[in-house]
C-alpha cells in the first residue's frame, strides 16, 4: 500500500465563521491556527497549505484570564538606535483589535511562506457585520 500524498486537486477549502464574542484569546487562536493549516483533515500534509477560511466577528470582544490586560506587551523595533516600541494589549484592543488575534494566530503558525500563506486565509473582521456572506460560512464554535 502506498502512502497518500495529496496533490493541489484534492484540497477542498470550507468557509467558516467563528464568533468572538466571550472567547478567550489563546485557545481561541490555537483553534484557528489548527484550521488554517488544515490539520483537522484526514488528508494533511504539513508541506501544503489545505486549510480552510475563517471569518472571525466581534473581535473586541474577546477576553484574556489574568492581568494579561494591562502585564502583557507586543514590541517592535525600527531597526534604530532607541527605535524599541511597546503597546499594552489594553491599548491595542482598544485602537486595532483584529491585530490582537492576528497576531497570537501568527505565532501559532510556521514562520515561512507557507505560513504567510496560511494567514491570508483569516479574515477578521470588528462588529458583527462581514463581506464574505456569498461565500456562505458555515457556523462554527468552540467550547469556552
């Protein structure tokens, strides 16, 4: 018996939207992260990208357990001298909160061009409202 090794024919992406509202950031993006690079799948291979779409909504209002609100930090650099930026994530929830989740699906997910690839497949969206509705989503949810 020889070993499956799927072509590009064989993917069959799905579109799903994923409500934000109450959820916890980490396993929220864990969860995602496992979609977008379609390890849910019977025919995964972790050298192609088979994973599905996600539409996430209401992405202000997801939660954090602990201090995580006013101890946690994402930093970025210019590449200069003193060029060290920080932003809390209260700050950033309130000015880009669809970078939030973003950013903890990124981390999740391989740091190649295969990865980038992965991310263009998550759609994020503030408020309940998105424009993929031709798409037709299907409902998913994840226990909290």
């Amino acid at each position: 018996m020889k070993t499956f090794s799927p072509t590009p024919a064989d993917i069959d992406r799905q579109w799903y939207l994923v409500d934000a509202e109450d959820q916890i950031l980490g396993r929220l993006a864990t969860q995602i992260a496992h979609r977008l690079r379609g390890k849910h799948k019977p025919e995964f291979a972790p050298h192609m990208d088979n994973g599905d779409f996600i539409v996430v909504v209401n992405c202000e209002k997801i939660r954090v357990t602990g201090t995580k609100m006013h101890d946690k930090f994402y930093y970025s650099h210019s590449g200069w001298v003193g060029g060290l930026k920080e932003v809390s994530l209260e700050k950033l929830l309130a000015t880009k909160p669809e970078e939030v989740l973003r950013k903890a699906v990124r981390g999740m997910l391989p740091k190649n061009r295969l990865g980038r690839a992965m991310l263009k497949k998550l759609k994020i969206y503030v408020g309940a409202e998105h424009p993929h509705a031709a798409q037709a989503p299907k409902p998913l949810t994840f226990e909290k």
